[in-house]
C-alpha cells in the first residue's frame, strides 16, 4: 500500500471515529463563531492533551515542559523574541556575576494583579522558590533560592552557573504571595499577564478575557475561547463553521473546507530515531543496552545520508515540513555543520566499508548476520507510524531488513535503550541538545539512548557554566560539531534525523493571525502566544 494511501485510511477512520463521538460521546460545546460575534473575539480549537491537567499554576507546570508557551495569564520576567533571542516582559534588565552564581534582575513598578495588588521582587522570589519546590515540569536543581534584594530588585542565587537562566525566566509566570494557595489557584489563577481567566469548563473549553489593568499594550483580541477537541472533532467543527482556527495534521491537509485556509507555521517539532551507539547487553538492572550493527558508527552515518527527506515531507507530510537535520535546527545555537546531502550511493559506500555486503537476496550481511532492524513507533500516533514505515522502506532499499512495531509509552523509553524508536523533540532552549546527548552520572550513558562522547559533554558543561549568553551559542554548536568531533555526521551520529514537522491549522477567512516565532514540539499553547496581536479584517 502506498503512504498516499495509508492517510487516506487514517483519514477516513479518523472522520468515522469523529460522527461515533458526535453520537455517542459528551456533547462538544457549540459557540457562537467569532467572525458573527464580533471583530474583538475569536473560538480556537485545541487538542484535548493541551488542556492543562493541574490547572493554570506555573509550579506545576502552566506554559513549560515540551509544550513551551508563554503564560498569558501571567507575567515572566523575559520573554523569546522571533529570533529566539531573549527580550524582556516584566524584567527592565539582568545581569549575572563574573562566577556565574548570582543573576540579578531589576522589574518594572508598575505591574499589578488582578486584585489590585502590587507585583514586587517578593512576589517574583516567591514563585521561584516555590516553582523550585513543586515543579515536576521543568528543572530548578541548578537555583539555590530566590532572594527580592528591594521592591524592583530580585537575585537568584544558583548551586552551578546556568548561562541560560534567561530561557527559564522566559517560562515561569509571576503568582501572587499574598493570595497563593498551591490547592486551589491552578483552578482560579490571579496574574498580571494580558488575559484573566473567566471561565473553564474542564474537558471542554476555557474562556479568557483582557486584563483592563495590564501594563502593556491593550490586547486586539478581547475575549478568546478555546475548545478542547480530538483531530476528527476539530475537524468537524471547521466544517460546522463552530470555530475561527483549529489545529489539525498532515492526514487532513488534502482536504479543503469553504471559508478556510489551510495555513503552516514552521517549527523545530522534530521527528528522528535514536540509534543505540553501544553493543548489545544489559545495565546493572539487567535491562537490554545498545545495539550491536547500530553501534557501527559507518553504519550510523551510512543510515543518516542514505535517507531522502524531501522524500518524506512530499509522501508522508504532503509537503508540509522541512528537513531536520538536528535536534534544533534554525535556532541560535545549531550547528549549520549538521546538514548532509542525501547520498544513497555514498551510503552504500559507507556499509560496504563496514563489512557489510549486498547478498542475493537484497539484504546486506557480515559473517553470516544479516543487517537487520526493529523499529518502534509510539501506537498513538499515526503520522509517526506513517513515517516510520517510510524510513523503514528505505533502510530496506540500502539493504537492511527492517520490521516496524507499535509500542506504549509504558515501555518505549526502556525498549528504545536496544532498539530504535521515533522521538518527537524541540524547544527554545539548548537543553534539549544536554537532556539527549549528555552522558549520565549515575550510567555513563546518555539518557535516552546510549551513547557518550567527553568532549561533547565538556562542551555542553562549558556553555552552561559560562556568563555570556551569546558566547554560550558558540560553545553548544561546537558540541555538535567543533571540527574532529561531535554528533554531526562527520562525528558520532547517534541520532537520525528526519523531518520537522510544520504545525497546520485551519483559519477562517478575515482572521489575521500575527507572525509566529518558530514553534516548539507540541502542537499547542505556542499558536496563541501573540493572540493579543491578532486582528479581524
């Protein structure tokens, strides 16, 4: 079966699943579009994963972790800028001492909650310390504590230097000491951010309107709904005419709907395949490590040339994608070094060096063993599942036999320490190269798959003990590749990247979305973190 086909399945299944949840499922709510409700309020359809589990509360986990976002509720000291540079919200500047150890930030004197409270320093220490205390989301192990030296003047004082501290500012909404209560405020959150949150009905929509009080500029858009939707569901509401802009994926990208367009944002939502760069064994637990043709860098690097991505965006994404070559492509930090042409012939070059030869059957072999591979894709995701049958299409066409399997998340992470599985990564921060590349204390290995190279943890250990935020760009790009080494394809290749994954949306004639910077993984919260600056024609 071709993959044009294989969507066109999904499609069809998904639309059926969409009328049996019409049918049997909790009745979706039905509001009023916002193109006949007025130029000043717009209906967005979400996926269901974005509602927020434990509420609008930064300490647990509100606007970070893969689904990075700006608050909106809230204030943040710092925010991303469309270049992925670092620019200010409530901060009015920093700077850090020359041992690392102490960021001081000065703020504005004019932000107020929602109660008419003031927002001073002490609010501002107040979260850290205790975002550092509850969060499960992002990771405070490098902060000491958080001190307000005056009423506009906060240092945070930190265990090891942490030269991107401003990428965490940039995600950490500001919550009132006076009325913070950890039991209840995900559910009534007070902020000083541009929207307050009015009404939330769980497992279906919130509603957000202007903070009249806000500081910056007044928001265009006033009032904003947001419906909590699985893909056929959003779907169908497009066609209703029941929302102004919905989310959706390649599956649906052949379609059309009256009154819509189909609109991309590009993005570092990545999608790639660990490849276990250690031989085969087992850890001190017992549990299976490392891949022995894997291991083989020739093969690894053979693998990363011999796979067309365009390929894959044209079949399996219907063009809406770009290549990946890294795990942050387009940011400040990558490593233009990362790129490679596809090469099939350059590829089979490289496995023949390894010792591995073409049989009569097609598939390569060295000393009696045939290439072969068992590639995971997560059970839950189709356009996963569709681009791991492609990539594995074309292993075959290099002579490696391949078999795909679906698996849970319950036991991906462990099974893709021998086996390669398709990962979705991607964030506005450099410690997305750290949490993949960099080897562990405890295991000597990188977490995720095992891999471990010195010089590429120096590197990274470097930029982020270093003072200056830009010189920091130059050390991470010199951990993918400083020219002898790295984890480019000229160095160790312990991943396969392949394509980032461009997010899409429907948006209603007339509706003016503003300029997005490029998306995080998570097709989510990131649409709306300039919705202030959208506008009705």
């Amino acid at each position: 079966m071709s993959k044009k086909s294989l969507l066109s399945l999904l499609l069809t299944a998904a639309l059926g699943a969409g009328i049996l949840t019409g049918c049997q499922g909790t009745a979706s709510p039905s509001p009023t579009p916002a193109s006949s409700a007025g130029k000043d309020s717009v209906v967005i359809a979400m996926d269901t994963n974005s509602e927020p589990a434990a509420g609008f509360d930064p300490a647990f986990g509100w606007g970070a972790g893969e689904h990075v976002h700006e608050p909106l509720i809230q204030s943040t000291l710092t925010v991303t800028k469309p270049d992925l540079t670092i620019g200010y919200d409530l901060a009015t500047g920093y700077s850090v001492s020359d041992d690392g150890l102490t960021w001081t930030v000065t703020i504005r004197d004019d932000a107020r909650f929602t109660d008419g409270e003031a927002l001073t320093a002490e609010d501002v220490a107040f979260t850290y310390n205790t975002v550092k205390e509850s969060s499960s989301v992002n990771d405070f192990t490098m902060l000491d504590r958080a001190e307000a030296v005056d009423e506009t003047t906060v240092a945070f004082h930190m265990n090891t230097p942490f030269s991107i501290w401003p990428y965490t500012m940039a995600v950490v909404g500001i919550v009132p000491e006076h009325a913070y209560d950890s039991a209840t405020y995900g559910q009534n959150p007070i902020g000083s951010g541009r929207y307050v949150l009015k009404q939330w009905d769980k497992g279906q929509q919130i509603i957000l309107e202007a903070n009249p009080d806000y500081y910056g500029e007044a928001p265009t858009i006033r009032r904003f709904t947001i419906l909590f939707l699985e893909e056929d569901a959003a779907f169908l509401a497009v066609q209703a005419g029941q929302v102004d802009l919905a989310y959706t994926s390649a599956t649906y990208s052949d379609q059309s709907v009256a009154g819509y367009s189909l609109t991309a944002y590009r993005t570092v939502d990545n999608r790639g395949f660990n490849l276990p760069a250690v031989p085969a064994g087992t850890d001190a637990q017992g549990q299976a490590i490392g891949n022995d043709f894997t291991s083989d860098v020739l093969v690894r690097r053979a693998i990363n040339i011999g796979i067309d991505r365009e390929e894959m965006i044209e079949n399996v994404l219907n063009g809406y994608g770009t290549p990946a070559y890294s795990v942050c492509d387009q940011l400040p930090w990558y490593n233009p070094a990362s790129q490679v042409e596809y090469d099939p012939e350059a590829a089979a070059a490289l496995l023949d060096e390894a010792g591995w030869t073409l049989g009569s059957d097609g598939i390569r072999e060295r000393d009696g063993v045939k290439a072969e591979l068992h590639l995971l894709y997560p059970s839950s995701d189709s356009v996963r599942q569709a681009l791991c049958a492609d990539f594995a299409q074309q292993l075959q066409e290099l002579g490696i036999s391949t078999s795909i399997e679906g698996v849970g998340w319950d036991t991906a992470y462990d099974r893709a320490q021998s086996e390669p599985l398709i990962w979705g990564w991607g964030a506005h921060t450099p410690m997305e190269l750290y949490n993949i590349y960099h080897t562990s204390a405890d295991t000597g290995l990188a977490g995720y798959s095992p891999y471990a190279n010195a010089a590429v943890d120096s590197y990274m250990d470097q930029a982020l003990q270093c003072t200056d935020l830009e010189t920091s760009y130059e050390l991470w790009q010199k951990a993918q590749w400083d020219g002898s080494t790295g984890v480019t394809q000229e160095g160790d290749t312990p991943w396969v990247w392949l394509v980032n994954v461009d997010h899409l949306y429907w948006v209603r004639e007339g509706l003016q979305v503003a300029e997005q910077k490029i998306h995080p993984h998570g097709h989510g919260w990131s649409i709306v973190n300039n919705v202030d600056q959208w506008s009705w024609s």
